[in-house]
C-alpha cells in the first residue's frame, strides 16, 4: 500500500457558488480490484477533517468510471463509517458526471442504504433517497439535551426518527429565521447529556414566515442540525436530515414539493419532492472546488 496515489476531489454540495454549502470529499476508485482497505479510508477521511468522505467504483469490474451507470459508494466521517449521506452522494455525481466525463444522465449507487440514483438536470443535481418517518415515540432521558439545544426558545414539537436515530425539534411557528441562526448551543456538553447510541443526530427546525431566497422562491422550511455522535458539531448542509424533514413537514404543510434552507453559517438550498413508494427528492448545485491526489 505504501507509495499508492489516487485522486481526491472537494465538492461544495447544495452550493449556488463555491466556499458555501457542504463540503465532502471524493476518492473515486477505478475498480473493485484497485480499492483499499477500511482502516485506509478511516485515515483518509480522518485526514481530510470533513463530515464525509465518500469512496466509489463501478459495480461491474468491466466497465470504468468514466463509462458505468452503477457503482458502489461508501461514506466516512472522521470517527465512523455512515448509512446515508445525501451531499456525498451529491458530491459523488458531480465528480463522476463533470470531472470524469461520464455521459450517463442518470447514476446508481448501491449503499449501505440501498440503492440511490442521482441524475443531472441542467445545473441541478437531484438525488432519490429513501424516506425516514418520524415518530412521536422519543427515547426517555432527553431533557436535558432538549434544553441545551434549544436554549431558551420555545419549543412547539419533538419527533424522533428511529431508522437515522435523529432528534427532530420543531421550534414554535412564531420563531424567526434569526433566531434559529443565532442559537448557539455548548455541543462539548451533548453527549454528556445523552450517549447511549438512541439518538446520533439532532434536527432543529421552525416554519418559514414569508422568507424567500434571492431568486424570490419561498421558502417553507428552516433547520440546522447537530452530530458529535459522529465527529460534527454542525453540519452545514445536510441530505440525510431532509429524508426526515420531507415526511414531517409535508403532513404539517399538506404539499409533497417544498423548498428548504439549511442555516448553517455556510448555508445551503435544499428543493424537496416527496415520491412515492417511500422515496424522496433531493435536488440543488454543486460546486467543485479542489482536485488532487492524495498519497497512501
């Protein structure tokens, strides 16, 4: 293994520009046969000090990169390796579609969580992942995590989705945008409070007032979302979250294609469709920001 290179990409994911959105990294593998161990792509992801680190080959050992439309994909955060990551996958695409040449209009990959598919339209990428339900089942002890989130701001619901183990706090509808923005929460404590595997992952959220992006599309809903269970404090713009938010606030608002914002301090548009089958979609830009190899 020693003296082995291969190429490593940056993806900015739900990102109009560069340096905003969610950033992952890409280590596109040209074939199962050439792909590396698990402790390597722990070191790599480690390395790069991202919220995930994506690796991928073609499915078929005969075809190439350039050429497959289905391939294999995993992600790693910089502790652990993840079942779902919607911006990887994003940033995988893109990498595949636009630094590769790859001429397929629609990508499959075969994950942790099933099969995904990703397809170009225009400057979008849209993603199709499947739906995570919430439930008003939450586990006990969580008090005292609720409250370091949330502060002092009121609190209207909280669901918890069991197949992300992620805590959905939906903040009072008079709550503004600048509110949700200016939360700032001592994460150091959020384990202490909770650590018993349950919950890996918490999502604050509050309805839209009005508010429109700079294009004018409103917006119908806001969030951030918290995960030092797996190595992010914050995450700045998150796929995974929204396979959760689509279910909860499309039986809140009645629409099945909703636009959100994720407000982060990098930030990020999410455009939202509810299929379905139990399928959601995803779909915003990326932008690629930095291409390299990386010596293992």
């Amino acid at each position: 293994m020693a003296g082995k290179t291969v190429p490593l990409y940056t993806v900015d994911a739900f990102a109009r520009a560069p340096f905003t959105g969610n950033p992952a990294a890409v280590c596109p593998v040209p074939s199962a046969a050439e792909d590396f161990p698990d402790d390597v792509k722990m070191k790599i992801a480690m390395e790069m000090n991202l919220s995930e680190t994506a690796y991928v080959h073609p499915a078929n050992s005969a075809e190439t990169l350039q050429s497959a439309q289905e391939f294999n994909l995993r992600w790693f955060t910089p502790t652990n390796e993840v079942n779902l990551c919607g911006h990887a996958t994003m940033a995988t695409a893109t990498v595949i579609f636009r630094a590769l040449g790859n001429n397929n209009t629609e990508l499959k990959f075969n994950t942790l969580s099933g099969q995904l598919k990703a397809k170009r339209d225009g400057k979008l990428i849209t993603l199709d992942l499947p739906v995570n339900p919430c439930t008003t089942e939450i586990p006990e002890g969580l008090d005292g995590l609720i409250k370091e989130v949330t502060n002092d701001l009121p609190v209207q619901e909280i669901q918890y989705s069991p197949g992300t183990k992620k805590l959905l706090i939906r903040l009072r509808d008079l709550t503004s945008r600048a509110s949700l923005e200016g939360l700032a929460p001592d994460i150091s404590k959020f384990m202490g409070h909770h650590n018993t595997g349950e919950v890996k992952g918490v999502i604050v959220t509050v309805k839209a007032n009005g508010e429109v992006n700079e294009d004018g599309t409103p917006y119908d809903f806001f969030s951030r979302y918290f995960a030092p269970w797996n190595g992010i404090n914050e995450d700045p713009v998150t796929g995974a979250i929204h396979t959760v938010l689509c279910d909860y606030w499309s039986k809140v608002l009645g629409k099945q294609e909703m636009f959100a914002r994720q407000c982060s301090k990098r930030g990020g548009d999410v455009r939202v469709r509810l299929q379905g089958g139990g399928r959601v979609e995803l779909a915003g830009q990326a932008s690629i920001v930095l291409e390299g190899k990386i010596n293992i």
